[in-house]
C-alpha cells in the first residue's frame, strides 16, 4: 500500500470563541482537517491545528517526502517527515501539520487490521471515559447559568478557562470560581484554566501561587497554564509549593519539549494537544515519560471531532488517561460526527472499539465548513 494524495481543508462558519485577548471570529480558520489517500482505496482522517493556508503549504513541501511511502508505518513516515524538516518549521506549523497527517495514518491502519487504535497502541485499559465539558469563563451569574445547562446535559466534570480570570481583582477571581462550584455541587469536578498562553499575560509567579492556594479551598482538580508557558523555573517552584494539582503543555509540541517540562517536576498532569503536538506518534512517547516520572497525562481537547475521537483512543491505551476534554457548544465537534457522542447515565463517553478512529464523519456537514471541499 502506498500514500498517493494528501487533501486538507479548513473549518470554517463555526470557528468557537477562545476568550483570546484578540478574540476569533466564526469565519477564522484555526482547524484544518486531512484525509490520506492511498493507492489501495484507503483513506484516513486527520485534524490540525492550524490555519488551513499553513497546512497547505506545509503540504506541498513535505509532499516529496510522503508521496509513496507506506502508510502501514505511521510512527516511521512521521519521523521522516519530522527528520526532513528540521529547518523549516519543526515545533511550528510544519510540526502541526505533520500531527494530522500520523493521525491519519494510524486511522488508515486501524482500518486496515480491523482494530482500533487504542489495541494498536498496547492495549485498551478502559472501554468509557469520562469527558469533562470545557468552556469559557464568565461573569459569575452568566457562568453559573451556563454551568447548569452543561450539567443538564450529563456531564459531571467541568472546565472553565480564559475570559476575565485574572485580568481583574482577586475577589473577582474567587467569585468566578465560587459561582462555579456552587453550580455543579460538590460532587463534580472541577478545574480551572487561567490560559497564561494569552498574548502579554499580565499576571506572574506571585499572582499564581496566591490563586493556587484560592483554588484548593474549592477543591479544584487542577489548576491549567496559571504561567505563561516558557517560565519553566516557575512552574516548577509552584508545583512544589501549592496544593492544588499543576497541569499545562498544550502550547508545546513533540517529546523533546517536553521533556525537561517532564524531567524536571514541572507538571502535575501533562495535556499535549494530538493534533499539534506531533500526533498519536509523539503523544504516545510523551504519555509514557510522564508515567515514568509520576505525571498523568490527560490530552488538550480544543479542537475537532477528528480529535476528541483520537483522544477517546488516547485514553483507552493509558492506564491513568480517565478524563478527556469535550469543548462544549461546539460544532466542529458536534456536528461533524454521523452518529453523534452520547453521554451514559454515569456521565462517561464510551470509546469505540471499531476500526481505526472509529469515527463516522456527516459529509455534508463537513461540506458545510469547509465550503464543498473535496476531501474524499
């Protein structure tokens, strides 16, 4: 079997807000999808995070390096890819690029042994997870509001992130946060993302390390990005010194970023993100050091169906992957998958055990956002 075509096509008409200090419109394209074509009648799906005019282009130059290579040997032709571009792009959009072309190709070879992907990885530790809902912070009204609609849907973990937090007073933080719990109960998860990856965060080690010990008087699971994301000595000095668990990494891409983040204690739970990071390949290889060094890892999930059915594989192949994160209210997600996601009575996601992704997309729709594409 040999790789004959790579297509890709942005997302567009739904793009979700990211509560970016310079904020994403609908029409923004941030998420590009792929599809391998092989000469044998195979395709596989993948998902970048990316602008599509970067995919493209990232395309074109590594089409020399994929046209006719075997896609039976996804952690192989993604090294060459990676080996090949050192001095264009590695750990930027090239890298990203590369991520959904490996996440294909493990979909092409899920469909061709007729497994899914978590059993090609080693194994399958679980056959559900739990999806926590993700979502923008808010004033605490507005937020609560919008927590309790969430909750109604099933879900019994949450996420809130970005928007005001930290940008104003620390009473206004702890109202944030306050609203939160009290609209899920005590019983529900919850964690809290300060997106210090924001463009000229304003806050530093001092604000993050008060705020942490705020946080664990309301039991929060983690505490996500409270550092903008090259102040590693930071990181580290903050694990040690608060309660409440550090998590961070989605803005770095394959192992060897992040691996003094891993070998020096910065992190309590490590979340690269599959569609930028160097795809299932790198992510695995990232997963397993974390477990070496004592760290979970639970997958960054702001992205596409593509990508939440490639975390749901993600976690069915780790032991210690029991959560995984469902951006609420979104499209991309929603509404490209042919039979939807179901939340179960418990508030888990069962993962598929077909082929592949195990992912069946609604072609029309993907029409829909990527403006009659032709991707197939």
């Amino acid at each position: 079997m040999k790789i004959t075509e790579i297509r890709c096509a942005g997302l567009r008409g739904a793009t979700p807000a990211g509560g970016w200090s310079n904020e994403l419109r609908p029409e923004d394209c941030v998420h590009t999808l792929v599809v391998v074509h092989t000469d044998e009648g195979l395709t596989g799906l993948g998902s970048v995070f990316a602008n599509d005019g970067l995919v493209r282009a990232t395309l074109a130059l590594l089409e020399p390096l994929y046209r006719g290579e075997n896609p039976l040997e996804p952690e192989r032709v993604s090294e060459k890819l990676h080996q090949n571009t050192f001095w264009q792009g590695r750990g930027g959009s090239v890298t990203h690029a590369i991520s959904g072309i490996d996440i294909a190709l493990w979909d092409i070879l899920g469909l061709a042994t007729r497994q899914p992907i978590g059993r090609l990885l080693g194994g399958c530790y679980r056959d559900r997870v739990r999806p926590y809902a993700s979502l923008l912070m808010q004033e605490p009204r507005a937020l609560a509001e919008h927590l309790q609609r969430v909750k109604a849907q099933g879900f019994r973990a949450f996420k809130i992130g970005w928007g005001p937090f930290g940008r104003g007073t620390a009473v206004a933080d702890e109202a944030i946060v306050n609203a939160a719990r009290e609209a899920i109960g005590s019983d529900a998860l919850l964690m809290v993302d300060a997106g210090a990856s924001d463009a000229y965060w304003p806050q530093n080690y001092k604000w993050a390390l008060r705020t942490a010990d705020m946080l664990a008087a309301y039991d929060v699971h983690w505490f996500e990005e409270p550092l903008p994301p090259d102040a590693l000595a930071d990181f580290v000095q903050l694990r040690r010194r608060v309660r409440v668990p550090i998590a961070g990494g989605e803005v770095l891409t394959r192992r060897q970023s992040f691996q003094p983040w891993l070998e020096d204690g910065a992190l309590d739970i490590v979340q690269p993100d599959v569609t930028k990071a160097g795809g299932i390949s790198e992510v695995r290889r990232i997963a397993w050091l974390a477990r070496d060094h004592g760290i979970r890892f639970i997958p960054h999930g702001w992205n596409t169906a593509v990508g939440l059915a490639t975390d749901l594989q993600l976690a069915a192949a780790f032991p210690d992957t029991d959560l995984v994160e469902y951006l609420t209210g979104a499209p991309f997600i929603d509404e490209l998958v042919a039979d939807g996601w179901r939340i179960d009575a418990d508030g888990m996601l069962p993962i598929p055990n077909s082929p592949g992704l195990g992912l069946r997309l609604d072609w029309d729709r993907v029409s829909k956002y990527t403006g009659g594409a032709k991707l197939r």
